[in-house]
C-alpha cells in the first residue's frame, strides 16, 4: 500500500468518524431541546377526558392535545389524570404546565394563569335534577338547595352574570372548593341533599347518569361557552402558550376539532366556539 493511499484512507476514516460525531452531537442537541410539558386533564369526565394516575388519559381533550403536540415537535406532551382541585392547585405552584378540564374564561383565572385566546372546545350549560323535580330552567331554581360550585369557576360566573341580569329572581350559589367528583354530586342530588346541580354538560354526566341508572334528567342548555387550556403563568411558558393558540387556530380551520367533536361528542361542537 502507498503511503498516499494510506495517509488518503486515514483522512477519509477520520471524515466518516466526524461525521458520525457530528450526527450523535447534533441528535443530542436536539433531544435536549425537546422540553417535556407535564399535563393535568380531567380524570372523570368521560367523554371530555378521563384516566386516572398511571392510565393513558382518553377522551376529546387529550386527543386534542395529541394534535397540538404533533404540530409543536419542540415539545414533549406527558398527560395524567387529575381531580379538579389537585388539577388548579398543581397549575399554580407548576407542578403542571398546563391544565384541561372543559374550563372557561373567568378574570380569577386571567390573573393566574396564561390563556390561549381559541378555545378548545365548547360546552353546553345544562341544569340535572330528579325527573319529578319540575326543574326546566334557572328561573326553577328560586327557592332550591344547589350543589355547590367551584369559587371563581365558569358555572359561578355564569350564575353570579345571570343573577345581575335578572335581579327580581333570587337564587342561592354557594361557592366550593371541596373538589367532590361529579358522580357522587349526581347521587347527592338523586337522594335529596341538593335540588340541582348546574353543569357543562361535557363532563360525561348522562353516561353516569345512564350507568348507574339515576333518577336525574338533564335540562335542555341554559348556556352556551367556549372552554379554554390554562398555562402555568411564567416567561418561559410564553412561547408555549402562543404555540397553542396558533396550533387551534389551524385544527379548527382544516376541520381537526370537528372530526374529534363527532368522534367523541357525536356533534360538532366548533360551531359554539367563539
């Protein structure tokens, strides 16, 4: 062998050799950049989402997530299901960076949370009650034991705007924190402690209703709202959030959100969403 072939097998060798470091370095660099996004989606909210601790969340919300993600590669979604409580108490100290659970737009949660301005999906306001209870609409509720909302939440912003507008008809809103689970709210109105319990109608409450066959039917919507994705509030989040909202804006518009409202829902909730 020549020493020029010797010396050209070398360099060619060592060329290979920097190019295959180049490629792990480069591959490395990437994975690093990867930055994995911890999630809190409802646990018992079927068909929005549900899937406890330890089980693949599943439901309209995390497929929708799925698709955000596939849009957003510089991220690693990671969900797990939570309860309510734990889900906003989690998102504030940044244990989650984000949170779903058909929420709305509340100021409370403007000043703690980042918001995407599309929403994610919509949800219909209806009224559960027990069949014989004559409870059709809000003006029934004068005079009724309701369950307890979520302090700051969606349904008591509603109730507390729909009480300011109709201010000859009184009703009684508690505010809660107590994080009970919707199904056991639905049998504490089945037995008589409350009167009615007001909800978006997204939580998966007729398929408890059906499964555990309660007495309870379910008002025809007395409202109407787009339901939002919370972000823990910091700078570094920033970037995330305007990727989500960027990433909604294109599922809604190529027909992403309609397929999964169908699939899930078996309607086309887009067409609620403001």
């Amino acid at each position: 062998m020549s020493s020029f072939q010797s010396i050209s097998r070398r360099a060619f060798g060592l060329a290979v050799a920097g190019v295959a470091i180049a490629v792990v370095t480069t591959g490395a660099a990437l994975a690093q950049d990867v930055r994995t996004i911890k999630i809190a989606t409802a646990a018992e909210s079927k068909p929005l989402s549900w899937g406890a601790i330890g089980v693949e969340p599943q439901g309209y919300e995390p497929d929708v997530l799925k698709a955000i993600n596939a849009k957003l590669p510089q991220y690693k979604f990671v969900m797990e299901g939570a309860a309510d409580i734990a889900q906003e108490t989690g998102l504030v100290t940044g244990k989650y960076d984000i949170a779903t659970g058909g929420y709305y737009r509340a100021p409370a949660r403007e000043k703690q949370f980042l918001i995407p301005e599309s929403p994610i999906g919509a949800s219909l306001i209806k009224i559960y009650s027990r069949k014989d209870s004559g409870i059709n609409e809000m003006k029934d509720l004068v005079g009724k034991k309701i369950v307890p909302v979520t302090a700051g939440g969606g349904i008591y912003k509603f109730a507390t705007a729909w009480q300011e507008k109709n201010p000859d008809t009184k009703i009684e809103i508690t505010a809660s924190s107590a994080g009970i689970p919707y199904p056991d709210r639905l049998k504490e109105v089945e037995n008589g402690k409350y009167d009615a319990l007001v909800l978006p109608s997204n939580l998966g409450e007729q398929t408890v209703i059906d499964q555990q066959k309660l007495n309870i039917k379910a008002s025809e919507p007395v409202a109407i709202n787009s339901t939002f994705i919370l972000i823990h509030r910091s700078e570094e989040n920033q970037a995330l959030s305007d990727g989500i909202d960027k990433a909604l804006k294109e599922l809604k518009a190529d027909g992403t959100l309609a397929k999964l409202s169908q699939k899930w829902f078996g309607e086309d909730i887009t067409t609620y969403m403001k």
